[in-house]
C-alpha cells in the first residue's frame, strides 16, 4: 500500500554509456514519478518538478547540486587518480593536493575556502586560476575568487589577511599578518552575541604549551558594561599569571575611559593600587603641554616640582625642600632638615631648636650669606628666643651675628642685651650705650614710653595727652598744652595746674611783676602771668584796674563758674597819695564789696597800698568782687 501523499515510481533502465535521458522520456507528477538507471556509467537520473532531468547519484562522485550560486563534486579515487574535490558556482580553475592538479579545469571564477585535511590528510593546498601558482599556499584573492594573486594566504607556517607576505616583520614562530589601505589599516574583529553586562565579547589569549596546566599565561579580553539594551559599553581586561601562580586581572580600562592598575574599580582617570616608580630624569605631568606642569626625579633621591615649565621646588636627598631654589649644603650630621626660599630658609633638628634665617643657611660650622646683603636670623633655642642681625657681607662667607634682642624662659625682654634681668619679677630690659627708649606707635599716637639719655622722660609725640590711671581709674592727665589736671581733665585756659579736690602744699610761689611804673589811668590786670604785680614808682593819679586773662584771654574764658581768683596789686605812694577808684572785668565795670563795707577815697602817703582782690565767677560774664585796701609802711 502506497504512503499517504506519494506516488509509485518506475524505473528504466540503459545499458549505454553516457547515455542521458532526455526531459521527454521521464515523467514527473501527482500520478507517478519515472527514474532513468544507466547501469553502465552507474549513474541514476530525475526529473525535477521544474522539468530538468537531474543527476540523482554517481557510482563515481557525489555531486552537490547548486545552491544559491554554490555548488560541487566529490570525486572517488581510481586507480589512476588521486580522490578531490572540486567547489565552484561558475568558475574557471584547477583543484590542487599536494602541489599535484588531481581534477580538471572547470569553468568560472568564484572559489570558496576549502579546509585541507579533507582533502589529503596532509599537506597544503591552492586553488588557483591557472595551474602553477604556489603549491605551499591556500589563496583568496580581494576579489572573492581563489587565485595566484590572493589576499588570504597560508603557508604553513604563517597566515596573511590582505597580504601574500603576513611574516615581512621577520618574527620567529608564526604570524597572522592583516594588512589594510592606509584609510583603514588591518583589522582584527572579535564579537559574541552578549546581551547584558558582564557578558564576553571577545578574548585573545597567550600561552605555552610547555606548561603541563595553566598553559594561558597572559590574556587581554573585553567583557560588556552598562544596561542600555542593544548599545552595551565595554571594559577592556589585563591578565597576567605570575610564576607558579594563576592568572589574574592586572589593569582594567573602564566603559567610561578610566583606567584602573591593580583595582578592578577605578575612580579616576587613573587610579592605581600599589606604588608607582618614575625612573631618574622622568616627568610626571599634569597639563595639555608635555612638562608644562611635572614631577620629577631630578637626581638621585632628589625629587623637582614644576609649574609653567619651569622648576619651582625641589626635595633634596637629605630631605631639605627648596621653593624657588635648589637647597644649599646644609648640614648633614645634626639631622638638620630646611625649608629654604630664595633668600632664607625655616629650618631645625630637633624638637626644641628651630630658626628662621634670613641671607643664610648653616653649613655644621658657620651661618653662610646667601649673596651680598645683611642677614638676619630669629632662633628658638630650648625656650629662649632670639633675634640676630648682622651687616652687608658677601656671599659664601661666614657670618658673624649680633644678638638684638632676647625673649627669656622667665618671660623677660631684651633689647640689646642677651641676658634681661629684673631684681624682682619680669619686665622689659633696654640697653644702649648711647641711651635706649621704649617707643610704643599706632596710626594716631606715637609714644615714648620711657626713654633714658642722662634724664628718663615720657614723651607724647603726637598731639594727645598723657594719662596716668590706677586700679583701671584715671588719675591724672598732661593734656596736650601741657596744662596738668588731677583727678579731672584739664580745661583750656583755666590753668596749668588743675586740681578736682584739696592739696597739700609745703611751700607755693607765685609769680609776681615788678615795673618801675606809676599807678594811673586804666591798669590791665593779667591774671593768666600773674598773681601780684608790684608798681615801684609813685602814683601819679588815681587809676581803673581792669582784671582779664591776658591780651588774647578774657578772664570769662580763663574761668569756670564756681571758680575763683585772688590776686595782689601793689602800688608805691609817694607824699600825694591816690587809690583804686574803679574796678572792671574784662572791660565791664564791677562794683567791689570791700573790707569793711567802705570803699577807700585815698590813698596813703609815703607806703606801699596792698589792693587784694577775690574774684568769683557765678555765671556767665557774671563776677563778684571781694577786695581790701591795706598800708605798708
């Protein structure tokens, strides 16, 4: 019974040569299905549904029917012939084994890759255009085709991509030369099919198969990075296998450009996990312009900084850092480590000693000058400071310094002295031989403290006061026209010495003016010069005292209200006496209330008449006059 869906088939059969059946002779449809068997060729013929009388099997040879432009024969061996294959679409060539043509030519140009132990077992082979080209190699031309003239090429030793020479370089060992034009250069392309992050997409591997396990010993390879479906980024690995060790990721460059050595994490554009050796002479450089910005190993153990391309600081192997400067001599047996700037340096060796120099560094032996100036140096030594200072002097000589001035452990100043001393307590100790001050300045005030050159003094320069306080209290004040004020502030013009309470006074002089001048007219009275004024020559009339400052200083402005003023006006009498007839105050009449509630009408002939007057200020222009009349003779 016939399967569900085919037909019957006949057979037919030849018995000639090389006889092929036509299309005619064959049938091929829903009803049955004819074979053609030419048993003495031993091959089996159909007829196809699209009516081509097809070769179905060769005793001889399989044939792959074309396909998509591909096609073929595989040919048995007999005993005259070596087996072959032979591939083409519509070529024209020779199939070469062991540099022998074992088929014949065939029409077309388009050969495809053939893998050689199909073929032979052993050996290489070509296919070529034309019988001849080089029986060592497998060729693939740029065209598609297997030629004489190929870019693929084996040959048995060495592979060429776009090239018949891949070994120009004369590498030992094998070689897969990729060659490429110069827009384009060779290219060697690894891929997979990874969808997510973490997935390989390509590997090349290094090994020895010396090694009984671990035969990979180092290997460079890409994995996927990022979530962005169908636009994955990638990392690209470093492995290396230490000596009897495995392998292990050594460096890693990031999807995102950094670059991680001995961290599969890097942060940075570089990060690196362990240390980092600059041999001698080398830069290490931070800027757009090679050395623009560096570090660098200047010299043995020496270590520069650069900026702008120019050197800026350097590290010394004795670890003494220049900035500016490469670090002088310094002294190597003390410990001694500086920091020397163009003209002087910070510097010290140990926990209690430390200087700041200015025009010198210490060589174990001397301060040296740095050039032609004055140095100068501040030193703390144990818990002592001081200051030298020394002259111009050369560069590359000794120094010689003088010690200005010294802060002591017991807190004691000294200027000009190394050693301040004080009999009790501390202070600040000034010594010159010339004289020696305290001078204390700010923007306003400029101040002599104390100041000693045969007379100790204390000296305001500018125009202020000098106060005197105690228990935080004002006491005292000079105010700048000298007028002296106790327990107030002076006021101008009311006198040089103001007192703001009682005083003991074992003796007080007083100014007086003696003239050779008579009494007559209008007298003025200077209060402000004087407290008696004594006329030696006779009276000549009767006369008007008028009390004032002085010519420039009313007695209104001399005083202040509740104050007041006693003076003394004596007057020579000869044998006509005359008197006081009138009094006034700067210029204005005041009627005086004398002693005994008399004014006097005259004089006393041949003495002397002691006028006193108390003057008293109650107000503004405003005075009461107390005054007496009395005969010495």
């Amino acid at each position: 019974m016939a399967q569900s869906g085919y037909t019957p088939i006949l057979i037919y059969g030849s018995g000639t040569a090389s006889n092929i059946p036509s299309a005619a002779n064959l049938t091929s449809s829903a009803n049955g299905a004819e074979l053609a068997l030419n048993y003495a060729d031993g091959k089996l013929y159909y007829k196809s549904s699209a009516g081509t009388v097809t070769l179905l099997a060769d005793q001889n040879a399989v044939t792959v029917a074309t396909a998509n432009g591909f096609g073929g024969t595989i040919a048995k061996a007999t005993a005259t012939t070596t087996p072959a294959i032979t591939i083409r679409t519509s070529v024209t060539g020779v199939l070469v084994g062991n540099g022998t043509a074992v088929a014949a030519a065939v029409s077309g140009t388009d050969f495809k890759t053939i893998n050689s132990t199909s073929i032979l077992g052993s050996g290489n082979i070509s296919i070529t255009s034309t019988p001849g080209g080089s029986t060592t190699q497998v060729q693939y031309n740029n065209a598609g085709a297997f030629a004489g003239s190929a870019n693929f090429v084996f040959d048995g030793t060495n592979v060429g991509i776009g090239t018949t020479s891949p070994n120009t370089a004369g590498y030992g060992g094998s070689v897969l030369g990729i060659y490429g034009a110069s827009s384009t250069g060779g290219n060697l392309w690894l891929t997979s099919d990874a969808t997510v992050a973490g997935n390989r997409a390509g590997r090349i591997g290094f090994g020895t198969e010396g090694n009984s396990s671990n035969k990979e010993i180092a290997r460079v390879w890409s994995i996927t990075a990022g979530s962005t479906a169908g636009n994955l980024g990638g990392d690209l690995l470093f492995n290396t296998k230490a000596d009897g060790g495995s392998l292990t990721e050594r460096m890693r460059i990031t999807a995102a450009g950094d670059v991680g050595i001995g961290t599969s994490s890097p942060g940075s554009k570089l990060t690196v996990s362990g240390d980092i050796q600059i041999l001698s002479t080398n830069y290490l450089s931070f800027s757009n312009t090679a050395q623009q910005t560096y570090i660098r190993a200047a010299a043995t153990s020496t270590l520069a900084f650069g900026t702008n391309s120019t050197e800026v600081m350097r590290l010394d192997s004795s670890g003494n850092l220049g900035l500016g400067v490469t670090p002088s001599g310094w002294d190597t047996t003390n410990s001694v480590r500086a920091l020397q700037l163009t003209q002087g340096a910070v510097w010290g060796y140990s926990a209690a000693n430390m200087y700041l120099a200015a025009n010198n560094y210490w060589n174990g032996t001397n301060r040296i000058y740095l050039s032609n100036n004055t140095a100068g140096e501040y030193r703390i030594t144990g818990n002592v400071h001081a200051w030298m200072q020394a002259p111009s002097g050369t560069a590359g000589n000794a120094i010689t310094f003088t010690q200005a001035m010294t802060l002591d452990a017991s807190g004691n100043l000294g200027v000009g002295v190394t050693s301040p001393s004080f009999t009790a307590g501390s202070g600040i100790h000034v010594y010159r031989t010339s004289g020696a001050a305290v001078r204390v300045q700010d923007a306003s005030t400029d101040f002599d403290v104390l100041a000693f050159n045969g007379n100790a003094t204390l000296t305001n320069r500018s125009n202020g006061a000098i106060v005197f306080a105690t228990n935080n209290t004002e006491r005292a004040r000079i105010d700048s026209s000298g007028n002296l004020g106790i327990g107030l502030t002076p006021v101008a013009n009311n006198g040089i010495l103001q007192l703001n309470s009682y005083g003991a006074i074992k003796a007080l002089i007083e100014g007086a003016t003696v003239s050779a001048t008579a009494a007559t007219g209008t007298i003025n009275y200077d209060a402000a010069t004087q407290a008696v004024v004594y006329y030696t020559s006779n009276a000549s009339a009767n006369w008007t005292v008028n009390f004032r400052g002085s010519g420039s200083l009313s007695l209104n402005s001399m005083m202040q209200t509740g104050q007041s003023l006693t003076v003394a006006f004596l007057v020579t009498q000869g044998s006509t006496a005359y008197y006081n007839s009138a009094v006034q105050v700067d210029g204005s009449s005041v009627t005086p209330k004398w002693q005994g509630g008399t004014a006097p009408s005259a004089g006393n002939a041949s003495s002397i008449d002691s006028y006193v007057y108390t003057i008293i200020k109650t107000g503004a222009a405003t005075f009461t006059v107390l005054a007496s009349q009395t005969k010495f003779a």
